[in-house]
C-alpha cells in the first residue's frame, strides 16, 4: 500500500464521516507527497551522460624529395682545321725535289715565289650629283617679300641628298645665311629640284651634293 494511502486510512478511522473539504485536502496532500518523493529520486540519481572520446587528429608535412641535378652532355670537340694544300709551279716543284748547292757544297735555301689568286678589279671612278638653277627646268629662288623690304640679303649653302633617280632625299644647311626666311625659301626651292644623279662609272647611285643659293638686291 502506498503512503498516501496509509495516511489516508489512518486519518478515516477515528472519524466514521468526514467532510468533502477534508476530503480534498487529504487527496492534496497525498499528491505532494508523490511529488516530493519523485523529486527527490531525481534529484539524486542523475542520468549518466554518455562518454565522448575525442579523437586527436595531427598532421605532418613533409617537404617532397629536391630535384636531381642536371648533367649536361658534354661539349663536342672543336673541329680541325682544314689545311688547304696551294698548287706548287712546275719550277719550284723542280728546284724543292733537287736542292741546290752553292759553290761551297752546302745547301742554298729555297726561296718560293708567291702565287697570285687572280687580276685585281680596277676602281670606277664616281661623279657628283649636277643641280642648279636652270639645269633641268630647275626654277630659281622666290626673293622673299619681308627680306626685300628690310633690305636682307646673304648666301645659303646646301648639302643634298640626290637619290639614284635624280630627286631630293634631304636636305641640311651647311651655311647659313644669317636669316631664317632666306634660309627657308632656299630649303623650299632646291627641293623641287631635278639633279643628275652620282654615278659610278655608268651606273646610277645614290649621292651628296653642295648647292649654293645667293640672295642678292640689285
């Protein structure tokens, strides 16, 4: 039997009739008494966790083997020269397989005469470019009006570049006039310019010439 009941029937014996009030209160009393037991067991009897193993995990780096060092093939070695045998003449074959002797009986050295390789190619000679005012429609120098007015005058001296066809390449101021408008007309003039080409012997080529522009007031 359990508690609440023994207190329950111990409480009803004296007592034949008991209230309903009482009666709840008994019932009430039973409860807490359940309550308070099943609180106890708990409280003092813990459920045991489960064990939780940990597992140690380690890692380790290992640097890779160095690679093996290269060998080179070895070099191969440097070629003989060829030595080219030069054709000896027919005398100084003669004289090498009989030595001479001198008046003394001893052996006179052999002198060997050197062989030609062939005929000398002759240098042709190279002219100068021709160019100037009037030659080849060639058109003077325009006076320029600025320079007329401020009474300039000078010379300009031009080195140009006459390409193989006759026509102007480039050209520089070798001398300067002093003035950059007369100096500018002259440039402007000689480059339309016609000049008959450097020529070495007959043949057309590429060349330098020195042209001479005066800018003169009458």
């Amino acid at each position: 039997m359990s508690v609440a009941g023994t207190v329950l029937q111990s409480t009803l014996r004296p007592a034949q009739h008991i209230t309903r009030q009482q009666l709840t209160i008994l019932i009430v009393g039973a409860l807490l008494i359940h309550a308070g037991i099943a609180w106890y067991l708990t409280s003092h009897h813990p459920e045991r966790l489960p064990t939780v193993h940990k597992s140690e995990l380690s890692i380790e780096l290992v640097r890779p083997p160095p690679p093996p060092p290269k060998i080179e093939p070895p070099k191969p070695a440097p070629p003989k020269p060829q030595v080219e045998h030069a054709q000896v003449l027919p005398q100084i074959q003669e004289s090498i397989s009989e030595p001479q002797t001198n008046s003394e009986g001893a052996e006179a050295p052999i002198a060997l005469a050197p062989i030609a390789s062939g005929p000398v190619a002759e240098e042709l000679p190279i002219t100068a470019p021709v160019g100037r005012a009037g030659y080849l429609n060639n058109p003077p120098p325009d006076y320029p009006a600025v320079a007329v007015r401020q009474h300039w005058q000078g010379s300009v001296l031009l080195r140009v570049r006459v390409l193989s066809d006759g026509k102007v390449e480039s050209i520089e101021i070798k001398e300067s006039s002093g003035r950059k408008v007369l100096d500018d007309e002259a440039v402007r003039t000689v480059r339309r310019w016609l000049f008959t080409p450097s020529k070495r012997g007959e043949t057309a080529i590429d060349g330098w010439a020195t042209v001479p522009i005066e800018f003169l007031l009458d």
